[in-house]
C-alpha cells in the first residue's frame, strides 16, 4: 500500500544526544515537510523540500537538521542544540505542479520523542 | 502575517448530537486555501476538505459539513448525528500563495460519548 511510513513509533533519548527520524514515502511526491506537534500547540513546521537536494527551513528550524539525497526519503535530526526536543514529530508529503490539489498533505503516524 | 484560531480547545457531546468546530482565520492575501484535518488516536492527520477564497459555497459531505465566510473570516465545520467514531482532535489550517506549507490552528479536540 502506498503512504508514508515514519519510524521508530517511540524513541527516548539522553539530553546531550543527536537522534534521527525517519520519514519514507513511496507515493512519489515531490514535496516533504516535518512537523511538530506540542500539546495544545497545534502543529507547527520545522523543515519542508519542494524537490530532492533543496530544502527550507520552516518556523522552527533551531536544533534541527534534514537531508533530501533521494525522493522518497526525508529523515529529520534533532541535535542537542534543540532545547526542548520532547514532542511528536510529523512527517508528510504532497503533489506539487499541475494537477495538484494544493495543500492536500499525506501524514504518517508520527514518531513520539522523549528525552530522559 | 497568517493566523489560524481554533477557539475551542476541548469539546464533548454525547452520541448523536450535533456538533460544530470554529475556525477564524487571518490573511491579507486575496487568494489563499482553508482546510480541515483529523487526527484519530493512531496519530496520523487525514484530510477532510479543502476550500479556496473564491468559493464560498457550503459544502456537505454524509454527516460533515462545512460553512465558508469571507465577511466574518470563518471555515466552521459541523459533524451532524455525531459517532464515537468522530472522536478525533481537528486541525484547521491556512494556506495562502505567498507560503509554501499550511499554518495550522491549534485544533479541538472532540469527544464522543456513547
């Protein structure tokens, strides 16, 4: 089945520690963003890509880091830079261009953060 | 600057009831995109409308419809004979042609008792 798959599900970590989300999607969308989801916070945006090998950075990009070397893969790294990194991490997808319905987001089911 | 406010943070009704979720929004753009989102228990965010500022029509869909109104800046969504199936959190979201990814409401959360 087509969608997007987000691992690991749960992942603990020690403050002081770099870890990576993976985010893989086989619907062969060109555009891939990571959110953030904080209780009561809604979902904010940390990283998107338009195309593979160039990404933005969205409204909370400090202590975090993306790569976008193949089409269906987007990880996200949460550096120790990032000050308070408990949280749930969204990754989705979307069309882009001709035929796109504009703003259709694909999710996964998100990868829930804890650091110890 | 794009603003999405979800006043209602927590709402619960009981099995079939009629519920309605406020959405208010703010852009200076004259053309821009309003959704709305679900996200059961599993996590995952599934899209349930989009609409563009051109098109003001209501639109209804089974038991979920939605009330676009340029005048008061407001995309309510309106769940009709509600199911505990509906419990869910509900993201309303903005999407204008000066930014590339969607401004999210803080969503409400919905609970259906039996």
């Amino acid at each position: 089945d087509g969608g997007i798959t987000q691992s690991p599900k749960y992942l603990f970590r020690k403050e002081g520690q770099n870890v990576t989300l993976s985010c893989e999607q086989n619907l062969n969308h060109d555009a891939m963003y990571w959110y953030r989801q904080d209780p009561g916070q809604g979902l904010r945006l940390i990283y998107y890509s338009q195309i593979v090998n160039d990404f933005q950075k969205g409204d909370i990009a400090e202590g975090y880091s993306v790569s976008r070397e193949k089409k269906e893969s987007f990880p996200l790294t949460v550096t120790s830079a990032q000050k308070n990194p408990t949280a749930f991490y969204l990754c989705a997808s979307s069309i882009t261009g001709d035929g796109a319905i504009v703003g259709e987001l694909f999710f996964g089911e998100g990868s829930r953060l804890t650091v110890l | 600057a794009q603003k999405v406010t979800q006043a209602q943070t927590e709402i619960s009704v009981v099995e079939k009831e009629d519920v309605t979720l406020d959405c208010v929004y703010e852009t200076r753009d004259t053309t821009y995109y309003l959704f709305w989102y679900k996200q059961p228990p599993s996590g995952e965010l599934v899209f349930l409308i989009r609409r563009n500022s051109f098109d003001e029509q209501n639109e209804i869909s089974g038991r979920y419809s939605w009330n676009f109104q340029k005048s008061t800046s407001s995309f309510n969504f309106t769940i009709t004979a509600s199911q505990v199936v509906d419990s869910a959190v509900y993201f309303c979201a903005l999407k204008t042609n000066s930014g590339y990814a969607l401004n999210f409401g803080k969503g409400t959360s919905l609970l259906v008792t039996p």
